[in-house]
C-alpha cells in the first residue's frame, strides 16, 4: 500500500514537473505572439477620412482629396489606411485617439480645443484648400451682393453649409426659409422647381458639380463675397507618427504641382 502511495506521489510530481515546463514555454510564447501581432497592426498610420462627396469619396477616385491621399501614400514608408465617415464621427473618433490623424480638419485649432483636446496635444499641416460658402442665384434672378440680399429669401444647401450658414448668421438665416437638404444635386431641384431662389453651397463643390453636370437648365451666379472661409488641413496627433504626417503634406504643399481644383 505505501508502495502505492509513493508511486502516485511520484507520477504527481512529474506531471508538475511538465505543466510547470508548459506554462514557462508556452505563456510567454503566447505573449510575444499577441505583442508581435500588436506591433504588426500598429505598423499602419489610421485616418479618419471626413466624408466629401466627389472629393473623398471611394467611389470616385480621381477626387481631390483621393488625389492628394495616394500622393501622401506613395511618399509614406508605412501602410496608410483610411476610414471615410460622417465629418462629426471621424473628428470624434480622432479626439478619442481611435485615428493617428483627420483626413481632412479645419486648420482653426479652436474646434479640438473645445472639444477638449489641449494645446500642443494635436498638429496641423499647412492649408490644403481653402474652401469657401458662398450664395447662389439661378441667372435669372438678382446675385447676391451684400449679406441682407439673402434676408427673405428661402434658402436651401447641404445639411453642412447650411449650419455653417445659420451659425454665422443667426439673424438673417432667421429672416429667412432655411431649407437643408440631402445634397447640392437636391438643392438644385428645389431651385429648379421654384421652391427655393438662393443656394448656400461650399464653392468647390458648386464648381464640381457643374463641371460634372454640363446639361444643366440653367446656370449659377456666386455671391461677390465669402459667407465663410475655412483652410482644409490634415490634423494629426503630436506624436512621432504624427508630425511624420504632417511633415509629408507640407512638403508635397511646398513642393509638387497643386492639384488642380484646390484654392489656396
């Protein structure tokens, strides 16, 4: 019987024996294999793309801002992937440091900074695009030329132009019928039916949507002035990878041919 009980022991320790070997080998094997998956994911760069229509937009490749990401890809020693969505979830997922960068943000800081991000926490490269809100009237009516020829007027744009409108003009836009709109193409229609006479409209994408358009009923007069003005940059975190970014874009701003269509 002691005999017994001494074998058990015996094949008790040795099973020990090996599971201790296994765990020693095994775990940490594990580990460097998780932290070696972990460093092979993080070996991308990760843009929240904001969602423009024509210009980033995957379905058109030959957009502006599509132009500008291959030429940043090619110059880049690292994978750059980029996820396009609604401005607001792209700039939200970047304050919660889910995205290296914003493809793209405004230049203005003031907007990370009231969303909570502090000085020196982000940077901005040099202004891309300078894009601009302006008025449009079908030409066979008067164009816009001072800021109360919009007052009582119904207004229609995009959803974005249009707050941007209203935020800016809180008396006039109140003056008026303020109409937002799905897309330009939408806010063209309105026009077109005589349900609307101005349209609030980022310029570049009036002018993208013309030229596209050749066969259109009738043409656009822009307002003589800006209702906004906004610099188009790519905002990064300010990190190593980060300041690798911006670094990128302005030497491409500094040194290549501009990409016809952008205003600077």
């Amino acid at each position: 019987m002691n005999f017994i009980n001494k074998t058990n022991n015996c094949i008790i320790i040795v099973y020990a024996f090996i599971a201790s070997i296994l765990v020693s080998v095994l775990i940490p094997s594990l580990f460097t294999s998780a932290y070696a998956q972990d460093a092979k994911e993080s070996d991308s760069i990760k843009f929240a793309g904001t969602f423009v229509p024509h210009l980033l937009d995957s379905a058109y490749e030959d957009g502006l801002y599509m132009q500008l990401l291959s030429r940043i890809r090619a110059k880049s020693e690292r994978e750059i992937t980029i996820s396009i969505m609604p401005i607001r979830r792209a700039q939200s997922n970047f304050f919660k440091g889910l995205y290296d960068c914003v493809f793209v943000g405004t230049q203005d800081k003031q907007p990370y900074l009231d969303a909570g991000m502090t000085e020196g926490s982000f940077i901005v490269s040099n202004h891309i695009n300078k894009l601009k809100i302006k008025a449009y009237t079908p030409d066979f009516l008067p164009p816009i030329k001072a800021l109360g020829d919009v007052k009582g007027h119904v207004v229609a744009g995009e959803v974005g132009a249009i707050q941007a409108f209203v935020r800016s003009y809180p008396e006039i836009s109140a003056a008026s019928s303020v109409l937002p709109v799905e897309s330009l193409q939408n806010a063209i229609k309105i026009v077109e039916e005589g349900r609307a006479d101005v349209i609030v409209s980022f310029d570049l994408d009036m002018r993208v949507f013309m030229r596209d358009h050749p066969d259109m009923k009738g043409k656009y007069q822009a307002s003589s002035f800006n209702l906004r003005e906004n610099n188009e940059s790519v905002v990064c975190k300010n990190t190593p990878t980060g300041a690798h970014i911006v670094s990128l874009v302005n030497d491409i701003l500094a040194n290549e041919p501009l990409i016809e269509g952008f205003t600077r």
